[in-house]
C-alpha cells in the first residue's frame, strides 16, 4: 500500500486515453444491475470515408431493457443509444480510480467526450411519460385506517401545557380591567402593609390582569432585578408611606 497521498502513475506512463461519456439515469441504473453479469451491451464506431467523422453508437442487451418499480409496471428501456461526439476543448481532464485499500491510481487522460443519448421511440417516450408522473405525485398522502392504533404512541387530544395556557388565558380574560385610580388606591394600601410584592401576589390582591397592572406599576414602582428582593416590586422614593429605606415586612 502506498504512502497517503501517493497516486499510481502507471496510467500516465503507458499514455491511456479514455473517453469521458454522459448517459441517461435510467441506463446507468441498469448498468448497475449487471454487476457480475459480465456484458451489458455493445459499443460500435464505424467510420465513414477516409475523412468522414466516427458514429458512435451503444446498444443495451436485451436482458437490461426490463425496467421495474414505475407505478407498480414494467416497462422497456430502449436498446439503441446513439453518441453525440464532442470534443475535449483544450482541457486537461483524466479519470482516476481509488480500490478499497485507498490506493489511488491514474486510469487514464481523456482524450474524447461524448454524450449517450437514446433513439427516440415508443418505447423510450412512454419510459418518460411514467417517469415525470412518478416525480409528479406527492411525497406524502393521507391515508385512512382500517382499524385503530394499538402502538404506544396515540395521538394527544391536547397536551398538558396547551391546557395550562388555555386555563390562564380564561383566568386573565375573566379580570376586567377595573379604573386606574381604583388599582393605584389597592396598590398604595397593599404597599402600606409591606414593602415588597412579587406580581403574583400583585394580581391576587387587586385581580387585574398582569399585563394592565404592570403598565400601573411602572409609573409608580421599581422592580428589583438583583439583591435580596430580586424578582419583586416596591414603591418609587417619592410614594413610599414607610420611613426609611431599609423596613421590612412585619
């Protein structure tokens, strides 16, 4: 085995040419079929004339045309492939090959390009025909059940946190918003008692929803987002009835 990186140039050195040929999907697909199988087909080039240009042409055996799996039918490949020639066009191209121990060797220098295209047929139009249907019809379809299902994964009629949203949705919509002087007036008496409310709390005592309550909070209040109190509510300076900064609930 050769060093990583090492590529066989023997390829190279005996001056191979090959030819880099475009087939059609399906052909390749049947091609693949063969494996083992030996032969797959015929290649033919007949030259016309001392000058005239090669004609190129593949025909498919017989034994590969049985195309299966196109809308549960069977349908035939067509066997004669005609080659469009074309040429390299100042390119370098070459073909290599890689076995299972990663060895990588030169196969050859392209020294031709063509494209396989099959003879238009009956054969080969109603091959097409089935082809764009199939790549027409959509990935997934319903499909209604005989019977019920027994797996352990059934279907959820609803699941527990679209419950909970809907339960605090209802509770929120049942708080009308009462007038505002009415909830500063609930506030300022809460905050008389103690000094610091988590919303929750908040809510409870004056049952307006959060979201109206909070716009009513910023005006008058500070949320403490650090310290011992984190998380709660408490007076602005200017609206405290408590002396001292420092009082706590009793």
């Amino acid at each position: 085995m050769s060093e990583k990186g090492e590529v066989d140039l023997t390829g190279a050195k005996q001056n191979t040419g090959v030819w880099l040929v475009k087939v059609p999907k399906y052909l390749s697909q049947q091609w693949a079929k063969a494996t083992g199988r030996g032969e797959v087909g015929k290649l033919r080039i007949c030259k016309k004339g001392n000058l005239g240009k090669a004609e190129v042409s593949f025909t498919l055996n017989e034994e590969l045309t049985v195309i299966e799996g196109i809308e549960d039918k069977t349908v035939s490949a067509p066997r004669e492939h005609p080659f469009t020639m074309q040429s390299v066009g100042g390119q370098t191209l070459a073909v290599f090959t890689e076995n299972s121990s990663d060895k990588i060797a030169l196969e050859g220098v392209v020294v031709q390009r063509a494209e396989c295209r099959p003879a238009v047929s009956e054969s080969y139009m109603r091959l097409k025909r089935l082809q764009i249907e199939e790549s027409s019809k959509p990935v997934r379809l319903s499909q209604q059940l005989q019977s019920p299902v027994t797996g352990n994964y059934k279907p959820v009629a609803n699941h527990t946190y679209n419950l909970e949203y809907e339960r605090k949705k209802k509770e929120e919509g049942k708080r009308a918003r009462a007038d505002k002087q009415q909830v500063l007036d609930m506030l300022f008496s809460a905050f008389e008692k103690h000094q610091y409310y988590n919303i929750k709390d908040l809510v409870d005592i004056t049952k307006q929803p959060v979201i109206y309550l909070k716009e009513i909070l910023r005006d008058i209040g500070i949320y403490n987002v650090k310290g011992t109190h984190k998380n709660t509510w408490e007076l602005k300076p200017e609206y405290r009835h408590y002396q001292g900064e420092d009082k706590t609930d009793e």
